[in-house]
C-alpha cells in the first residue's frame, strides 16, 4: 500500500478556516445569506469599550457600540448617538441626544448613560482618559440632553468625542463592570469578552485569538439611513499571510484588511477580488527610552546611551527609511522625518523630512558621545500589527549593526507588546500612531507628554508640556497652529522617536462585497453591502 502524505498545511488550515468562518458550532445548522467573512493577523486585545486606545479593538468595538458622534468614511463628522451639539459658552459643549434608541438587551438610552460613559472613560485604568483629558464635568440636563464642562475653551471637543464609545449604566451595573479593565494588570471581567451597546450589529461569539461572531441588529436605529444588507459578520484572525491570500483566493474570505504587499499586482488580477487604495493616517516608529538612569536590557551600566542626544540622532541618521520604504515597504509607504502623519490638522510636509542616512556620520557622532564601540540593546516589536512589522524591525536590527550597536530582536504579538509599552518595560520599541481627532495635539499628547502610558520615552522639555496644555484650550487658530508646529519641532529636534514612514492602505475584497475603505484603516460594517443580483 502507498502512504497516504499528509495535506499540506495550507490546505489545512484553509479547511480549518471554512469551519470558523461561519455564525453557527462547526458540523451543524445552516448559515445565514450575507455574512461578511474577514481576516487580518491579529486580534482584538479587549472588548472593553475603554481600555485600549488600539486600532484593531476599536474597529471591534464600532460595529457594537456607538459614539455621540461618529466618523464617515470619508472622515467626516456625522450625528450618531447625538443629533446635534453646539457650545453653550467658551467652556460648556451641549449635546441634544437621539430619541427612541435601545441598547442591545432593550434598556433604553438616556443621558444617564452618556454621563456615566464619559466618566467611567476618564477613569485611571481607561486608556482613554487623555483623549478627553479637558473634560470637567459631565451632566445630564433632561434625559435626551447633555452638558460637558471642560477646564478651559477646547475647540476640539466634537473631534476628540467620536472615540468615546457609550455603555448602559444599567448593563455596566449589573455585570459588575462600572470601572474599565485594568488591561496593563491583564486584568478579565466581564466586558472584555460580552458587549451590550447601540451599534448595528450584536455580539454573538468571542473566543480570543480565535473566532468573533456579530448578529445584525434588527432593532438598530439608522437602519433606513444606513441601509447596509448584512446579516452577521465573522472574523477569524490569520497569522499566516498566504493562508489569508489562499483563503480569499478560494472564495472562503469576503475582505482582508491587510493584504502582503508582494500579493497585490497578483490579486488586482485574479478577476475575483477588488483591491483598493488609500493613504493611512497613521506613522510608524521606534521610541528609545532616554528617562531612565540606565537601559535595563544592556551591559552599559550606571548610564543610559539613550540619555546623550548625539546617540539619538546617531540611531535616526543609521536608520535608511528610504531602503525600508522601498525594500519592504514595496512603495507602499511614505518615508517619515516626524510622528505626526499627513492628513492631520498641523501637519507640515517641512518638518517631515527625515536625517539624511549617513553611516559613517552615525559612526563619528557614537564615538563623540563615547560610544565608539557601539553599545547593546533590546528591540521590542509586535510581529501583528503593522503592516511588515516584524520585516521592518529585522532590517533596523541589521541597519543599526552597521554603526556598531548590537540590538536584540523581540518579536510578540500585539497582546504582549503593547503591555510592554504600557508597563515601561522597554528601552527600545516600534510603536504606530494614527491620531483618532486627526489634529496633531493627539499625537503630541499621547507620545510627548509626561502623562501618556504610549510614551515610554522619558522626553522631558518643559516648553513642550506647556505647548502641549496651551494648545489644548486656544481658540485662535493662527495661535494654535503656530503652537503646534513649535510643538512637532522640539519634538523632532529631540530625536527621541526614529520615525519610519507614514503607512499606505490596501483592502482587498471579493467582488460583489462592497467595504469603503478609510483613511483610519478601521472598517466600519454599517457601511458595507453585498452586491444584489
């Protein structure tokens, strides 16, 4: 008898993957008409709706739950859980909230539940107190009417609450979740794997790393305005970037969020699928943590090398970003001299100009700051989230040997490297940005202030804080500009991130699925349709 070989493991898995990929146990019930099936290489961290400020979680989160106002496609501002809002006085925002609108177990939405959103969002363990950091007081007027005091004039308000998504106080009461997941102490409770909010779609099934399931919710509010056609959706995470090539190409995948960039001339040409194009609004960069009196993953003691400017800039002039974009990239990208991305208010393309790549200036400038042997170093890096991450970081690895610094190379997922970040258990790490209000007091709030759990490192500059607060609350907007682009220079100019390059969008989705794609690389389903014959 001839042996049977083994399937190859590809086959395999796309096997595996034509089990989850559907609302019901695998081996039993019938599947719904249009369940959208998607993939990407890494999961959600939470489904707490306010412990991690991520990518990949919040596009979870939006199919479920809903802010006061919510982000087209097209990045514009839209009404969604508030019908309208205007400033009361230079300090107090009024929202005017939509009637007759359920959460997912039937309790109805009141500015009861606004309040106590807002406030459990700026709670210690919520990742997004600092987005709403301004905010004073939150109260409601009557049940469909709220007021936000701020601490000064924040003219950005409306921009920076379309990232606070509501949740039922009566739910959060209930299931004893009224304080948000301690994600840093990898803290469970019951809002990290249930959900309870207003959005288009309910959560049926999470198993982490494994399967999320959502239900159309047949009682939503904007269905007549957002007639989308979907009767569930269903994502399985794929690590494996030719097993999500392999799955769309036979059909067993609706829409991938982050195709391999080689793959793309192949899957503009399969006849089958769809590929589009955008540019991101996010940048991608390393962060060296100069605050501390010595690095705790090298053999330099009793001094930090990161600490002496010389070797920063050192490190951004040895890094080519140009070879990065070129090489890995494959031109999908745009290469980076700043973190605040293109496409945010206070962006400036002057100040978006990285050193020019000099070896052996790197060289002369470590031998200056006494390093001219180099010095040792951990990399820490996700190897699922951004796109060729961990390529990326190989080649940086590679780059920085070339001027003598011996870097160890950390790869994780996105689950155990960003608590990295959050817990400042990093000298050394990658880091994406993508500024959620698309105003650079984002990005400089979360990466240059002092109170960030994002920035690790260590930056102190006294004007930059007060920068940083002023822009915050200046309404002449000559002023705040010219605030900003102080802010991004001394920022630059401290070579405390090597930036790398702003990342480029490509969605790819079979023919007949349609998924607009945005700016913010978060796909929101409500306005996704199957194509009807």
């Amino acid at each position: 008898m001839v042996p049977v070989p083994p399937r190859p493991r590809r086959i395999a898995m796309l096997g595996v993957l034509a089990c989850l990929l559907t609302l019901v146990p695998c081996g039993g019930g019938v599947q719904a008409a249009n369940i959208l099936r998607w993939a990407s290489q890494g999961d959600a961290m939470t489904l707490d709706p306010h412990a991690q400020n991520e990518g990949q979680t919040l596009t979870f989160l939006q199919q479920i739950y809903e802010p006061l106002i919510e982000r087209a496609p097209n990045l514009d501002k839209v009404p969604c859980l508030a019908l309208s809002w205007r400033l009361v006085d230079p300090t107090t925002w009024e929202f005017k909230l939509r009637p007759n609108v359920r959460f997912h177990d039937g309790r109805p939405f009141t500015a009861d539940d606004v309040v106590f959103s807002f406030q459990r969002a700026l709670s210690p363990t919520s990742d997004m107190r600092e987005i709403i950091g301004s905010v004073a007081a939150v109260a409601a007027v009557d049940p469909l009417t709220v007021r936000i005091k701020t601490k000064g004039p924040d003219p950005i308000l409306p921009d920076e609450v379309t990232n606070i998504y509501i949740m039922s106080h009566g739910w959060s009461a209930e299931h004893d979740v009224l304080k948000p997941q301690d994600t840093a102490a990898a803290q469970e409770t019951f809002a990290v794997r249930h959900a309870d909010g207003t959005g288009a779609f309910v959560l049926d099934l999470r198993e982490p790393d494994v399967r999320t399931t959502w239900k159309r919710n047949p009682s939503w509010w904007g269905l007549q305005e957002y007639p989308h056609n979907l009767d569930g959706i269903v994502y399985v995470p794929v690590r494996n970037a030719a097993t999500r090539v392999a799955a769309l190409l036979s059909g067993e995948l609706d829409f991938v969020l982050d195709p391999p960039l080689q793959d793309l001339p192949r899957l503009e040409t399969a006849g089958s699928l769809v590929v589009q194009r955008a540019p991101e609004a996010r940048t991608i960069f390393l962060g060296m943590n100069e605050g501390e009196k010595e690095l705790q993953s090298s053999a330099i003691k009793g001094r930090n090398p990161f600490a002496d400017i010389r070797v920063r800039k050192a490190m951004n002039m040895a890094v080519d970003v140009n070879a990065i974009v070129r090489a890995i990239m494959r031109g999908q990208a745009v290469p980076a001299g700043n973190v605040i991305p293109p496409g945010a208010h206070g962006y400036d393309k002057a100040r978006d100009v990285h050193l020019p790549f000099d070896r052996e200036g790197a060289k002369a400038l470590l031998a200056e700051a006494g390093y001219p042997d180099g010095f040792d170093v951990r990399l820490d890096c996700p190897n699922d989230r951004y796109i060729n991450d961990e390529a990326i970081c190989q080649a940086v690895v590679g780059m920085l040997a070339r001027v003598g610094i011996k870097v160890t190379l950390d790869l994780k997922p996105r689950s155990l490297h960003f608590p990295k970040i959050q817990n400042n258990k990093t000298d050394f790490y990658m880091l994406g940005w993508l500024p959620d209000t698309y105003d650079a007091h984002n990005s400089l709030l979360f990466l240059a202030s002092p109170h960030s759990i994002w920035n690790r490192t260590g930056f102190t500059d006294q004007r930059m804080f007060e920068l940083i607060d002023a822009m915050a609350m200046e309404t002449d907007v000559a002023k705040r500009d010219a605030e900003i682009a102080e802010a991004s220079r001394l920022l630059r100019d401290g070579y405390s991130y090597i930036p790398l390059h702003h990342q480029m969008l490509a969605w790819v989705t079979r023919k007949g699925v349609q998924v607009p794609i945005t700016p913010s690389n978060k796909p929101h389903f409500r306005y996704a349709r199957f194509a009807v014959e």
